[in-house]
C-alpha cells in the first residue's frame, strides 16, 4: 500500500495494484520508505532471537517467520492480495500447481464415509483425483449434470459433505446457477467449491455469490506468462483455518521466487483479462458466422446456453473457449490445427500466448452424454493482434474444408 488508510470502497483494479504490500513487508524496521513490492524471501532454517522467541511463536505461526515451508512475505503478499479480491474471505493458502489446490481444498472438507457431488463437465484431472484417491479412501463421488438443480437436490443424501462447481467448464462451457447452488448446499450444511480459474474474482468474486471455497489454477490469468506452476484456495472465515491446516499437514508450499513471479503477473490481471476479453469475443462472433463451424461455445454470446446466468452473475469473459465443427474427422481437425503460425499447440491457457487444441469431452462424461456435429477445438486466445488470429483461423478452416 501507498501512504493513508485502506478504504473499503475500491475497486477491483485499485486493489490489484495495492493489496499484498503491508508496510511490513516492503520496509524495513525503523527506517523510513520502502519498496514498492515484497521482495523475494528465500528461507528454510529461521532463526530465533532466543529460546523465549522460540517459545513464544508456538503454533502461532500464520503469517509469522517459523520455518520456510510455513511461508514468507513473499508468499504471504500474494495470498492476502487473492484473499482482497475475494470480498468475505478469510484468508488464502497457496500450492505448488492448480491440481493441487483442487485436492488441498477437497480434502480439507471431506471425510471417509462423505459424499461428494462433482460437476460432470469438471477438469478432467480433478475427476481422477476422485476417482483414483477418494474413492479408494471411502469418499464416494457422484457427478452430476451443471444445468439440472432439481438433479442435485435428487442426489443429495444425508452424507453428502460438499458440492463442487466449475463455471463455466473448461471445455463444454455450461454456465451453472451459482447463487441456486449455494443456497440450496447453504440450507443443508453443504460446503460449496468452485473451480474460478476460467473467470478470476476479477469477474466472479465467488463467495459473493454464496460460494464457500474458490480455487484458482494461478498458473493462468494471475500468472499470465505460462512460466509458473500454482494454485491457490480462498476460503470463508470459517472455513480458512481447516483450508490452512490441511495443507500444511500436507507440506503444501510454493517456492518464493514462483510466488513473487505470480504476484507480478496479479498486477496486470485487469488490463491482460480486458485484453483477452475484447479479442476473444472478436473471433469468437467471426467463428459463428462461420459456415465450417456448427456451433462456438462461449457464454458471452447470447445464443450459447447459459447466457442469461453468465450476463447475471458475471461481469466479464476471459479469452478461453471452443467451437464445434461442422461434420469432419480427426484427420481434418488435425489439418486445421497443425498448419496454424500464430497459434500454439499445448495444455493450459491464460498465458499471452494464444493455443489451439483438440478436445473430445464424451471421453470425460458420466451424467451427461455429450454430443456434437463435428470435432471440436478449444481455443485461448491471447495477447497478439486478433486480425492475425482470425486470418491464421481462416486459412485452418480452408484447410478443414480440404479435408473433411
């Protein structure tokens, strides 16, 4: 923070710039000024100024030099920044990659013997988790349909311990009634998780919405560069310490030099997203007048399904998304992607660089049957001109219609 007190009306892009910069952290004792971000503290062993200093910390260590893994200002700078763009949390706990902090926050919540209800259009590599360490442990997993409340309501029982959103998927982009979601989870004593990487608290602060864990894959938006591993986990109030805990009994950390890269991406969240916005709802309107494609699943245009929640909830969109091709094979999709220059082909998203990759969603269903005109193609759109963007996807689409 800069000089006077800290207002509680901000806004969203003034509390980017300024939150996670205590005096604390970017000074020093009994000297004047200071830096204007925390800089890299690198630790394992921290030393005591006696035995009495040691005692004295005890297991009062949150946000308190005791040992490396427990966390430096570094890290803490950026957790307290993610935790202010969550209006209501309690607090933030960073982890090495966005899987991470998925499992970190499930079983911070679940016990053998709960249930779980999982969104069926989830992240794939959080179904394996579900399937291949919950479930073994006794924590059942049943997914559900994202667009079907009265499906959820059916299938809570009286162990059912959390549900778990992801809105919109990563891949199918349905949009799911948050606020529905949470109230009915609220009336029963369900904990609510969402996966918020595709949106940020930029454009959906979650636990205004009644939502009570967001997680974010901070490899993406809040690092931007597609050269950092991490998650993070924002909880409630009452929630935080039981987050906290768990991961540090799971030795959950980050390094300080990735959280410091992290909290210099956070900084330019606002205008990156604005960016990544703007352009792709540029190429997605083009690919919809398309007569190659059959369908473009972005939530921001108004004929994809569940438009009217995400125009509710959300203020923005970022720039991932997919598109259906209209008929054509593997072979013709391939086409289409190999030959692109100014787009990559590779896993994540959210970094300046646009990607374009082949997703097959039916692999990933187990409420829900996924079906579709064509292949489909999901597309992060980045920080190049996105008149070079649609002329790289209008020679792709020559070269699909060549083959299909």
């Amino acid at each position: 923070m800069t000089g006077g007190k800290e207002r509680d009306d901000r806004g969203p892009l003034t509390k980017l710039a300024q939150a996670g910069r205590r005096r604390e952290w970017t000074g020093m004792p009994g000297q004047p000024g200071g830096i204007v971000s925390p800089p890299v503290w690198r630790a394992s062993t921290i030393l005591y100024d006696n035995v009495a200093h040691l005692r004295a910390v005890g297991t009062n260590i949150h946000e308190r030099l005791s040992y490396g893994r427990k966390g430096t200002p570094t890290a803490w700078g950026l957790a307290d920044a993610l935790t202010e763009m969550e209006p209501g949390a309690g607090g933030t706990m960073l982890y090495p990659s966005g899987v991470a902090a998925i499992s970190g926050a499930l079983m911070a919540v679940l016990r053998p013997g709960d249930r779980l209800l999982m969104v069926d259009s989830v992240y794939d590599p959080t179904r394996n988790f579900c399937e291949q360490v919950l479930r073994p442990y006794g924590i059942d997993t049943i997914y559900y349909d994202p667009c079907d409340l009265a499906a959820i309501d059916r299938l809570l029982h009286d162990n059912s311990r959390a549900i778990f959103l992801e809105s919109p998927g990563s891949l199918t982009f349905e949009v799911q009634d948050i606020p529905a979601i949470t109230a009915l989870a609220r009336d029963r004593g369900i904990v609510t998780l969402i996966d918020n990487t595709w949106a940020t608290p930029l454009f959906f602060p979650a636990l205004s919405h009644g939502v009570d864990i967001s997680i974010l894959a901070c490899t993406k938006y809040i690092v931007g560069h597609s050269d950092v591993m991490m998650g993070s986990v924002t909880a409630t109030a009452g929630l935080f310490p039981q987050v906290r805990q768990t991961a540090w009994l799971f030795g959950q950390m980050t390094s300080p030099d990735d959280a410091w890269l992290a909290a210099r991406g956070l900084r330019t969240l606002g205008v990156r997203l604005a960016q990544h916005q703007s352009s792709a709802l540029d190429i997605a309107r083009w690919l919809a007048t398309r007569p190659e494609v059959a369908r473009v699943l972005h939530p921001a245009l108004p004929d994809c399904p569940g438009h009217d929640l995400w125009a509710r909830d959300f203020s923005g969109s970022s720039g991932l998304f997919s598109f259906v091709l209209n008929g054509g094979d593997e072979a013709a999709r391939a086409a289409l992607i190999d030959g692109l220059a100014h787009f990559g082909i590779g896993y994540s998203w959210g970094g300046f660089e646009s990607l374009a990759l082949p997703v097959d969603p039916a692999r990933h269903r187990s409420a829900t049957r996924w079906q579709a005109e064509g292949p489909m193609v999901r597309l992060n759109i980045g920080l190049e001109d996105p008149a070079d963007l649609i002329a790289d996807l209008d020679a792709g689409l020559a070269r699909f219609r060549a083959r299909a």
